[in-house]
C-alpha cells in the first residue's frame, strides 16, 4: 500500500513540475512578444515622426513658394536647389495651369535628415479680386438718394450695374441708372426710374474671405516696406500749400491732411501703404499713378480732387483703397469733389458720396453688411472695362492641398 501511494506522489509531483515547466515557458513567450512589440512599436513611432517632419518640410516649402510668388509673378521654385531647414531640406516647383492665366501648381518635396521624404502639391489662384462689371458693388446695401446719375463711357455699352449682396433702395424718382439693378435681397424704386434690368434674390456676389484679405494687406505691406519706410514727425503731415511728392513703393506711417490748395502727388511704383487716415479739404488735389492703400479712413470734401491724371482703360490704373471697418464712411467723397480711378474699395467697409461730387470708376463696398449710400447731384461714370487691367490685389491664395 505504501509503495502505491508513493508512486501516486511521484506523479503528481512529474505533473506539477511540468505545470511549472509550462506556465514559465508561456511567461517567457509573453516576455519575447510584448518585447517584439516594443521594438515595433519604437520603428513605427520613429516612422511616423519622420513622415511628420517629412511633410512638415514639404509644407513649409509650399508656404515659402507662395511668399516668393507674392514678390514675383513669375517665381518658378528652388530650381532644383535644397533649402535647408531644422529637420532637413525642401524643394520646390511651380507650374502654370495650360489654358489659364490666374492658375499655378505648386509641388513641394520634403526630405528629412534621415532620407524619408513626402511630397505635397497645392493649387494657387492669383486673380485676387474679381468684382465684375458694375458701377456700384457692394456686400451690404446700396441707397440711391438724391438727383443722381449713373452712366456709361462709352455711352451705348449700358452696364453701369448697381450689384448688392443685400437690399438696392432708390428714392429720388429722377435718378438715372444706366445698367442693371441686382440684389441679393430686395429691389425698391420709383416707377420713373430708368434702367436696363432688375432682379431680386440673386445668388451673392463672391468677396474676398478674412484669409484672403489678410494675404493682400501681407503683400501690400511687403511691396510697401521694401521701397522704405516713412514715419511722419508727430503721427502726421500737414499740407497748405504747394505739392508734395511720395515715391513708391513706400511705407508711410502717420496721416496725411491736405487743405487750402495744397497738392500731394503719389507716383513711383505700387503700392504706396499710408498707416493712418487721408483727410482732404478745401481745393486740394491729390494725383497719383499707383495704388493708394489707407490702413484707416479716406474723406475727400470741398472742391477737392484726386485720381488718375488722364483716364485710359488700356493700361494698370491705381486704385484708392481703405482697409478701415466702418461700414458706411470708410471712403467719404462729398461736397464737389471730383475723383477718377479704376476702383475704390473699401476693404472692410463701406463707402458715402453726396453733393455734387463726381466720379470716374467703380465703387466697390466689401465690408460684411457695408452700405454704399450717394446722394445729392452726384454723377457716376463708368468706363468699360475700368477694372479689367487693375492688378491690385497681388495675393496667390492656396485653393487646395494634397499629399501624395
């Protein structure tokens, strides 16, 4: 009986030692596998930090290209050159778009210090603003008041439009339109009132996003501060008399007043940036062949002048811009002031003229909710075409992206 129950424990103890055995290979097995795992998880983190710097550098190279095309429309890339930044190096190439004028690809290669490398291509448009046809444009409302008329040079061409993304209100029955009434919201006129065409509820008029925006003042700043800077003696010039000339490109920050006859000439090459407000009154006159970007407010009173010496649609006219919020008098042109440009736009605003002030081109309102609002016996003449040859916006936006 003891001999039995001996081998009985031999057994169970082979079985127990084995038990053992096996669970300390399993143990190990899990040792092996979560160090495996360990391992492969390292490689695969370290992979995807090289992919993140890979294409970190790709898109650092697409957003130096587009500050190169900014500077220079015909900006072609690195030419094969790699420009080195931490992490290491990116190239890039700029292609036109066959059958397009404002369309350019860009592809960017990033290559780490490691040699992993990704490719990135983005689209850029660079037709900046596009406004149409029209005499008058804005993002808000348009309010006609007064004996005003708005015209076409030449005179059968009839598209002197009146484009509103909000309401066009007319009062004055003797108002004279010489082109369409197109709003987004709502058109309301005296049944007297001449025109070619009117329509209520159209699909809005496209103006420039935050972004965009942004993008131009950046340029506009960058073309400004390359030409040198200016900064007026106690935050502003004063002008009486006589004429002051400013040579662009140029930075000038402070305001510029202009009263009695005094005369300020802005000539050169564009842009001329004025970081502060254009005051003008009395008979002063302002002349000048390049685009005039205000930071603030631009009031143009009395019998005061400004624009273009001789207006010709064959070649780049200069633009009077305002980047000021205020949503009725960013540009204010009253009195008998006489104004003759491409364009005057009010970036972030709106625009007032009253009284017997002429003017040669198109008002352009682009303020979310800013009005345009004329009054008095103001004439409005729209030359064909006026805006077609106006490259003032110099911002190639990135339209879209792609990793490859």
């Amino acid at each position: 009986m003891t001999r039995v129950s001996s081998s009985k424990n031999r057994r169970r103890g082979g079985l127990a030692l084995t038990a053992v055995l096996l669970l300390l290979t399993i143990a190990m097995l899990a040792i092996i596998t979560l160090a495996n795992l360990s391992i492969t998880s390292v490689r695969l983190t370290a992979r995807g930090q090289n992919r993140a710097i890979a294409l970190s550098l790709a898109e650092a190279g697409v957003d130096n290209t587009v500050d190169e095309i900014r500077r220079s429309r015909t900006y072609t890339g690195t030419g094969g050159t790699s420009i080195a930044l931490d992490g290491g190096t990116f190239q890039t190439t700029v292609s036109s778009i066959v059958g397009t004028t404002n369309l350019l690809d860009i592809t960017s290669v990033g290559t780490t210090t490691s040699g992993r490398t990704c490719e990135v291509r983005a689209r850029v448009n660079y037709s900046g603003l596009s406004v149409g046809y029209g005499a008058m444009i804005s993002n808000g409302d348009i309010n006609v008041n007064g004996s005003v008329t708005v015209q076409t040079s030449p005179a059968s061409q009839h598209n002197a439009n009146l484009l509103a993304n909000g309401n066009i209100t007319i009062a004055d029955p003797a108002t004279k339109i010489d082109g369409a009434l197109v709003a987004g919201g709502t058109v309301s006129k005296p049944a007297s009132v001449t025109y070619t065409e009117v329509q209520s509820g159209a699909p809005p008029i496209a103006f420039p996003t935050p972004e965009t925006i942004a993008d131009m003042k950046a340029g506009w700043l960058a073309d400004a501060h390359a030409g040198g800077d200016t900064i007026l003696p106690g935050g502003s010039i004063k002008l009486t008399k006589g004429t002051t000339t400013f040579t662009g490109p140029q930075y000038i920050k402070g305001d510029i007043v202009l009263s009695s006859n005094a005369t300020a000439t802005f000539s050169g090459t564009s842009p001329i940036y004025i970081d502060g407000n254009i005051t003008m009154s009395g008979k002063t006159r302002i002349t000048n062949s390049v685009n005039l970007i205000v930071s603030g407010t631009i009031t143009q009173s009395g019998s005061s002048s400004s624009g273009y010496p001789t207006y010709d649609t064959s070649g780049t006219l200069p633009s009077l811009i305002s980047l000021s919020s205020d949503l009725t008098n960013a540009i204010t042109l009253t009195g008998n002031s006489d104004s003759q440009y491409a364009m005057v736009y009010a970036v972030n605003g709106g625009i007032t003229v009253s009284g017997s002030s002429n003017l040669k081109g198109t008002l352009v309102a682009g303020g979310v909710g800013a009005s345009i609002t004329s009054s008095g016996n103001y004439t409005h003449t729209y030359p064909d075409g006026s805006t077609q040859n106006t490259e003032f916006a110099r911002a190639p936006v990135v339209t879209s992206v792609i990793e490859m």
